[in-house]
C-alpha cells in the first residue's frame, strides 16, 4: 500500500538554486530512502538514513529525519540541469517485511 | 557495485499474448526480489515478493493467476504477464535487497495493443 506523501508534487526552480522536496509517512519504520528517477528509467539509490539518524549528508544532497513527526526531507543544493528527474522517498517498515514503500514522487525541474 | 541486470526494456504484445520479463543479478546473489508496477507520472506500486525457490507473496489485489512469478535461482527472478490487456500496459521495476540496500533493475515499459 502507499503510505507516503511527499510535497511538492512538482517543483521547477533555476540552475544554482536550492531544492527542497518533503516527505511524510505513516507507519514506524527501520530507514527511510531516497531515490531519483529519470523519466522511462530505473530507480537509482540516492541515500538511507536509519531511524535513529537525524540528518545525512551526501555531496549536494541534505536528508533530515523527524520520526516524531513522521517525515523528511531532502535538499539539493546548487542544482543543475542533469537533477531534472523524479525524487521518491522510500519507506522500510518496521516488521514490513523489507518491503519499501515509496512516497508519491516529486517531480523537479532546473531550467539553465 | 550490485546491478540488477532487467530485461526487455520495453515490449509491445497483442493483446491475449503472454509476456516474460526477467530479472538476473549480475554480482550478488538476491534471495529476495521485488517486483513494482508503475503507472505514467505515478509512484512505484509494491505488486509481489519473490522468494528463491518458494512461491512469491502478492499484494492485496493483485492477480497471482495473471502474474506468475518465478525465482528458479538465486541470480534469477521472472514475471510473466499472461493474456494481456491493454490495462496492463504499465512500466514494471524489479528490485533485490542487499545486505545495505536496494538495487533496481532499468525497468520494462509494456504496452499491449
């Protein structure tokens, strides 16, 4: 089932800015994973922070975890044209199986 | 690094015919492969678990009768969609999980005409 919500469903923003994209899940959960997706292609694993992690870092990217409030977010910074893709959030659940659970994507867009 | 080698990348059947796609992991062996349905501008949809050498697990409302899935060995899992309906054309992604994460196949774009 779906259980994650991200915002915004799409973002278009200038080559140099900053992205922020947010994600919020349902359920308690092991880690929580974002993926890129460019458009017709494959899921490529971007990073995983565990639930007793707060914050990542992984070049220009920027993952926080609030499992309090059940979401998180993940920051581009300084975009560029090539970041254009789908980004989900993906869910482990806790007893879940190992099953991921995506979140409903966003769409994000840098125009030069 | 871990690839999760998928096959074909895209496929156009009559409709009524039956369609395989395959899975192969190329350096690691997955015990566990998981098979997602996509629809255009829409998020991944857990469809089945597949299990080296047991029968796969389906989620809720999916038909297991209409989509075999089969996991022979531990570098191999197939799907095969039988008598397809243009409902069925959809974008499917495998995946298997590793000892620290998950590794995707390229996907399979369907359409049945």
């Amino acid at each position: 089932s779906q259980q994650g919500e991200e915002d915004p469903q799409a973002l278009s923003i200038q080559e140099g800015e900053n992205a922020t994209m947010n994600c919020s899940y349902k359920t308690s959960i092991n880690n929580l994973q974002w993926y890129r997706q460019n458009s017709g292609r494959g899921l490529v694993h971007l990073i995983l922070i565990r639930s007793n992690e707060r914050e990542k870092h992984s070049g220009r990217l920027r993952v926080t975890l609030d499992t309090s409030k059940k979401s998180s977010s993940l920051l581009i910074t300084a975009s560029r044209a090539a970041d254009t893709a789908s980004y989900f959030c993906a869910t482990d659940p806790t007893g879940g199986g190992n099953k991921l659970t995506f979140g409903t994507g966003t769409q994000l867009k840098v125009e030069l | 690094g871990a690839v999760v080698s998928q096959h074909p990348s895209w496929v156009i059947c009559k409709s009524g015919t039956s369609v395989k796609i395959e899975c192969r992991s190329l350096d690691f062996q997955a015990t566990t492969m998981f098979w997602y349905r996509q629809f255009p501008k829409q998020s991944l949809m857990l469809m089945a678990t597949s299990n080296e050498g047991s029968k796969a697990t389906y989620e809720q409302g999916v038909e297991k009768d209409k989509f075999l899935i089969n996991h022979a060995s531990l570098t191999l899992s197939t799907l095969t969609v039988t008598s397809a309906h243009p409902e069925d054309s959809s974008f499917y992604i495998c995946s298997a999980r590793r000892k620290y994460g998950y590794t995707f196949g390229s996907g399979t774009r369907l359409t049945v005409v």
